[in-house]
C-alpha cells in the first residue's frame, strides 16, 4: 500500500521559518539605530530643558514642560540678552555670552517671555500638570 504525503505542511513550516530568519534578520540589523535612538531619549530625559539664545532668537520658541520642571536659558549670542515673562513671573540679569538663567516652573499655565533688550525676541514655555500629556 503506498501513501502519498500532502507537501503542504512541510512548505507552510519552511516558508514560517524562513520568515522567521528573515526578520531576526531585519531586526539584527536596525538594532543599532534603535539602540541610538533610545540612548537618544534617555539622554533627552536626563538633561534639563534648554532653550538656547542664538541669532537674536529663542530655540525652541515654544518649549511644553511639566509642572516642577526647571528650565534653562543658555546666550549663545554674541549679544547680551535678558529674559523677562511678560506676567512679571521672573526675569534675569542681563546674558552674556555663554551665561545662563534657570527657572523652575511650579504652576500649570503659559508663560510668554521677551528678551527685554530686543523686545521683538519671543518665546513661550507651556507647563502642564504633572502626568498629563
């Protein structure tokens, strides 16, 4: 008595395997740019926010943060620069190059700021709740 045997079984197993090296594959090979873009994140999350002064301009112009946060402005100019928010919340000496000013930000809220000295420079930190997205 002789049996055939359905192939069909054994290609599905070989075509699921083969699938199966095929991504181990791809994955093998973006390992490396996923690793970098989450060294990337970590790096974010672990330095403070900065906004940097360059150019007679505020970068990012607006900056969301979360209640508690500690900003930093950092003169990149050639300039001197002075941040003041426009609800009088706080203000910094005048910026030389390289120096920088910190504020940390207690409530939810938006708080515009200009430079003082050129007043056409703007900029906005948005604060929300913490744990709110």
């Amino acid at each position: 008595m002789s049996t055939t045997r359905n192939p069909a079984p054994r290609c599905r197993r070989i075509v699921l395997l083969l699938i199966a090296v095929g991504v181990t594959g791809l994955l093998a090979a973006a390992l490396p740019e996923l690793t970098a873009a989450g060294e990337a994140v970590v790096a974010a999350a672990a330095s403070p926010p900065t906004v940097k002064i360059d150019n007679f301009a505020f970068a990012p112009a607006t900056l969301t943060v979360t209640a508690g946060t500690t900003v930093t402005w950092k003169n990149e100019d050639d300039s001197p620069h002075r941040i003041g928010d426009k609800n009088g919340t706080f203000k910094s000496a005048a910026l030389d190059t390289d120096d920088t000013f910190s504020h940390t930000f207690a409530a939810p809220g938006e708080y515009p700021y200009i430079c003082t000295i050129h007043p056409y420079m703007v900029g906005k930190i948005v604060v929300k709740r913490a744990g709110s997205s």
